[in-house]
C-alpha cells in the first residue's frame, strides 16, 4: 500500500499516488468501457486508493466506468474526488466538438459556477456515478487560460457571490469532506485564496520537474492557508515521457530544449527521465498526491516502479546547479 497523506487541514488521507481519469474518459483517443476499468483495476491492485475523475472527461463516461469499478469495493478503502462547472446538457445534434474532442456520451457542456448548478452537478455526478459519495469536490476549469479574462471575470464573481456558498454548505453537512479548485493556472488559485478557506487545489501540469514558478508564490499561500496540493500533469502533457506534448498542444522549442537539457542530466546518472519527473512533486510536503493519467492498464503498469526507482542525489544537485531546477523546490531523499 502507498503512503497516505493528509488532505489539508481535514481527516480525509489520500494514497500519494492516485489515479487521474481524464483520458480514460476517451475524449482525446478512443477508450472503451472495459479498457477504462481496466485502468482503475489496475491501479486498485498496485494499492492506489485515490481516483479523480469529472463530468467533463468524456463528457459523462469517465464517471461511468469509475463508478463501475469501484461499486462492491470497500467504501472505507477508497477516497473519490469529482469536480464541479460543468453540467452536460444532451447533444440533439451531430456536429462536431468545436475543440475537436471527441463525444463518448451524447451531451453537450454547459458552464455554471453558480449555488444552482453546483449542487445540480453535484446530484448529476451521484447518477453517473451510481455512488453514494464523492469525497472530494474540485472547481474546474476555472480561470483566465480556459475562459479568457473577460468571461473569467464573470465566472469568478459568481463562484465567489454564489458557488462557494454551496461548497461551503456540502462540505459543512459532511456531503463532502474536502473542497477544493482543480485548474491548469496558478493565478486563479491565489487570487481563490483571497475569498475561500480551500482544503485541497488539483494543479495541472505547473508543480513539476520541468516548471516550479508556483514555489515563489502560490505554494507559501498553500502551507500558510494549511491547502493541500494534488499534482496532475506529472509528465506535462507527455513531453516528459518522451512525446512532443506540453500544455495538451504540441511543445514550443523553448520547451523542447528545457526538457533536453533534463533529460541529459537524467541520462547521465542513469535514471529515466519519467521517474525523476513522477518522483519529483512528491518531495514538497504541501503535495499529498501526484495523480498521472494513463491512457491503458499496460502504461500504468509500467509506470509503477518508476515511482520506487533509486535516484541518486547526485542528479537533483545537478539539475540545480544547471539552473534546471528552483532553488528552493524540495527533492526526493
């Protein structure tokens, strides 16, 4: 079993490593019913007790297939976190998604950061779900990089006026036990700090080997705030595995050349570039998970023992002193 970590200032304990559901959805490639709980079960039987998930991944189906894994398990055993922003309205038509993904169930995305549209998703996700609790409730997609500032301005004034008043009242009736933001931006957390106690932000993608700039701001807000941090986007959209992805588009060469660089003082000390990268956002104290995505069993799989390879200290002193690495980002022992 993973080491479990505490999830803010709440009773709620999370395994370190989680399960991210976002392509398991089948949004951006094709994924079935059975290859989607095939991930969950496998991470189940690697001791993973963490699963987050949202109606928007798939657009309904990555609830579904959690949902289905995980019913008949344990419910003491398992920690879930879903989000709240969006609710799915059915698709009466057959035009494409203006994003270009795809549409593994029949609806169409509606955005509402309201007190009315926070509960409404809240009892939507219970029906995909078909649990009879969600642990974790995350805002999503919330902020300037998905709405743009003048859109944002108005999504925000009505988390603040009207939302937060519905996750405040879930999570003091114990409907939930944590909330929280779950965004690819670090701006919108902290100015989040300046109206809501948070127990936990899901930060994609911006507290990893290759970016660290929340450690000059946001992450002292977090320790004095006592707000957990969970790290999706380990691996930044793949460009840390070895694909040419960052930020869910292709990598600008000022990116490319910034993980070349890593990986050469990763491949110098004999340790692959994803383990450093994993391994990475686990050091910092306010982090209580790191959830990767998958895309099938096979690479969470072989994902496992890059989260328990030796790395000698050597390398992280290297990437330092190379100006690869904050100078003040904790490291792995």
């Amino acid at each position: 079993m993973w080491e479990q970590r505490q999830v803010g200032r709440t009773k709620l304990r999370v395994t370190a490593l989680g399960l991210g559901t976002a392509t398991m959805g089948g949004s951006r490639i094709p994924i079935t019913q059975e290859q989607g709980q095939a991930i969950v079960t496998a991470a189940w039987d690697a001791g993973v007790r963490y699963v987050d998930t949202a109606p928007f991944y798939g657009v309904g189906a990555a609830e579904h297939r959690v949902g289905d894994a995980l019913r008949g398990k344990q419910r003491d055993e398992w920690v879930l976190s879903t989000k709240v922003g969006r609710l799915l309205r059915p698709k009466t038509d057959n035009a494409a998604s203006a994003d270009g993904r795809l549409s593994p169930m029949p609806f169409n995305v509606v955005y509402d950061y309201g007190y009315d549209g926070i509960m409404r998703s809240v009892e939507d996700s219970y029906q995909r779900l078909g649990l009879a609790r969600i642990d974790i409730l995350y805002v999503h997609d919330i902020g300037v990089y998905q709405h743009g500032p003048e859109l944002n301005a108005r999504y925000l004034k009505q988390l603040r006026d009207s939302g937060y008043k519905a996750l405040r009242q879930l999570r003091d009736s114990g409907v939930v036990s944590a909330i929280g933001i779950g965004v690819n931006e670090k701006a919108v957390l902290i100015e989040a700090l300046g109206f809501g106690e948070w127990d936990a932000f899901l930060l994609a993608g911006r507290y990893t080997l290759l970016e660290q700039a929340p450690l000059d701001d946001l992450i002292p807000m977090c320790q004095s705030r006592g707000t957990s941090l969970v790290i999706g986007g380990p691996l930044n959209s793949g460009i840390l595995a070895g694909r040419d992805t960052w930020n869910y588009d292709t990598a600008p060469p000022e990116i490319v050349d910034r993980v070349r660089k890593i990986e050469a003082v990763c491949r110098a000390h004999g340790v692959p570039l994803p383990a450093a990268a994993l391994q990475f956002p686990l050091a910092h104290p306010m982090v209580a998970a790191v959830i990767p995505g998958p895309r099938d069993a096979a690479e969470f799989e072989a994902n496992l023992p890059l989260f328990t390879m030796k790395i000698p200290p050597g390398l992280w002193s290297d990437l330092r002193s190379e100006g690869l690495l904050h100078p003040n980002a904790p490291v792995p022992d």
